[in-house]
C-alpha cells in the first residue's frame, strides 16, 4: 500500500468548520483543531484551563457549526445520576411509567465543570461515555450517533471540587491544557465583544458529511515504521529500561493499550487536517502531549523534582529513535 492524499473533496468540510468557529472563538485555534479531531474520531475530550479561555464558547460554537443536537449540563455538587442520565415518570393519561430522556441524549455534550459533579455522577457520565448506552428504568436506551463528550474543569479551584480518578480520565481521548491568548488576539476578543458583539454561528455541516470524513481517516494509510514507533513511545512509558531511560523511578504508572489506539487514531486525524492520507511522525509528535498527558502518572519523587508528566514524555520522545 503506497502513500496516497486524502481526497481533496472532504478537505474544505474541516476548512469550512475552522473558519465558522474562528468568527467567534479568537486565539484558540490549537484548541479548536483539537476539539475537531476529537469530533472526527469520536473520542471525547477533556479541556482544562483557567476560567474565561473561552472553553465553553469554542465547545458550543463547535456544536452549532454542525447540524446536530447540542446540550450543556453544569455539573454541580448537588447533581444526581438521574439528572443527566434520565429517570422514569409516571404519565396520568396512560397510568404508566415512561423515560423521560435526560440531557445526555444528545449528539454533542458539555460537560461544564465536571470535577464539580459527586463521584456517582461522574461514573455515570463516564460509563455512558464507554458504553455509548444508559439504563432508565431497567431498559437500555443506545445513545445518539454521533456522540461526543466535551468536559472542561477548572485546574486552580479545589474547594468543592471532585478529582476525576485517573482510571476514569483515561476514558478521555485527550487532555487539552488551555492558555491564554496573545496580546493582539486579547485586543480583537475585547474589540469584537465590546463593540460588534459575537456574531451568530450558521451550521455549515451535514451530519453525513462528518460520518463521511470519519470513515476517510480510518482509510488513512500508516506504515509499518510509524506503527512501531508509537508502539515504542507507549512501551517507553511503562518499561523505559529498555530504551535505557534512566526515569523508571519517575513513573508510577504508564500509558494503557487504550493510549496506543487513541494516538493512532488521533495521528490519522491530524494528517487529514493536514491534507494527507499517510500518517508521518510529526502527526505522531503533534498530538502525543494531548493523548498522554493523563495517562502518566508520576511518583511522589517526581513531583518533589518538579516534573510533571510532560517533563517526562518530552524525555521519552527525545530518547526514541524517529522513523
């Protein structure tokens, strides 16, 4: 099988996305990309950052660039199952009870301040996210396709606050960390907002359409090498001694076979945004902070020596050999 482009015909339906988002969202457009690949892969995304970078805009306007069904929930402390899964209520007409759907039936959730929401909620949401179905009633309800969770959470404000457990973050494609705009994006946010308002986001996209590009991206080509290496990088975090890392006492736990599919998955992704149905290592390199970050844990010894997981997947990416 040779390298081949991606077909120049799905190429504007992402461009096309970019652009509509761009007229609200400013300064975020690695995010915006980020959230897009997540949306052409199916896999949801977890969006940390500060209050006010725009995380909850960037997620709805994503939503209403696209011809789909969108509900936010704001995840509180106060929250139940129930809430966002749906529950059984009696109808007097009939005498009988029926579900009455909860906000998760939707093709694009945000989950608002998620880390805000009780551990059962949290599982809920979670399963729901692993198994694409909820139970109301005793019956099982599939949910819509297709289905996405958006979940941001806020990483300086613990009071009140619901640590995802690490097994359960693993669910999450990706971990975006957020930052602040440039100095001139911050001008053109304060400009647009203070004087014209934020425009309205028209859908520019078919449902069909992004179903189409999903199945483009599984096509895409990967070579054997490229394969290897991302083999390698997952090994690496879980055995470094044998790429002669000397960071094993830095890691308390490495990445799981789910962290291999995803960076697959999400290098595809990138190389279609990119106009290209082969994958190449800079795929790989672009979006493995993303896909890694919550998925290696450091120890205590690592923390006293101010390294957090990037520190130590920089240090393997730097140690394995690229194709």
């Amino acid at each position: 099988m040779t390298s081949r482009p991606a077909p120049a015909a799905e190429q504007p339906l992402t461009a096309v996305v970019v652009q509509e988002v761009a007229r609200r969202v400013v300064g975020q457009d690695a995010m915006v990309e980020r959230l897009l690949i997540g949306l052409l892969t199916g896999g949801h995304i977890l969006l940390e950052g500060v209050p006010g970078l725009a995380k909850t805009l960037a997620v709805r306007s994503l939503a209403e660039a696209i011809r789909t069904k969108f509900s936010r929930i704001q995840f509180t402390p106060d929250l139940l199952p129930a809430d966002i899964i749906g529950t059984m209520v009696f109808d007097q007409r009939t005498g009988e009870f029926r579900p009455k759907r909860g906000p998760l039936f939707a093709n694009i959730v945000l989950a608002d301040e998620v880390n805000r929401a009780p551990a059962k909620v949290q599982a809920a949401l979670l399963e729901a996210m692993q198994e694409k179905q909820v139970t109301i009633g005793g019956e099982t309800h599939l949910l819509a396709e297709p289905f996405l969770v958006l979940a941001t959470q806020n990483p300086i404000e613990q009071e009140g606050t619901y640590p995802l457990p690490e097994a359960q973050v693993d669910r999450f494609m990706m971990k975006l960390k957020i930052t602040y705009p440039q100095r001139d994006e911050e001008k053109t946010i304060m400009e647009r907002v203070t004087v014209d308002g934020l425009p309205d986001i028209e859908p520019v996209v078919e449902p069909s359409r992004l179903k189409r590009a999903q199945e483009l991206i599984r096509g895409i080509y990967m070579d054997e090498k490229v394969k290897n290496y991302i083999l390698d990088i997952i090994i690496a975090t879980r055995e470094p001694d044998r790429f002669k890392l000397p960071i094993k006492h830095l890691i308390a736990y490495g990445a799981s076979p789910r962290a291999t599919i995803f960076l697959a998955q999400t290098s595809k992704a990138h190389a279609f945004l990119r106009g290209r149905g082969y994958v190449t290592p800079e795929d790989v390199k672009a979006v493995s902070a993303d896909v890694l970050r919550h998925r290696v844990i450091v120890t205590y010894e690592a923390e006293a020596e101010d390294l957090d997981s990037e520190a130590i997947i920089r240090q393997i990416f730097d140690a394995i050999e690229v194709p």
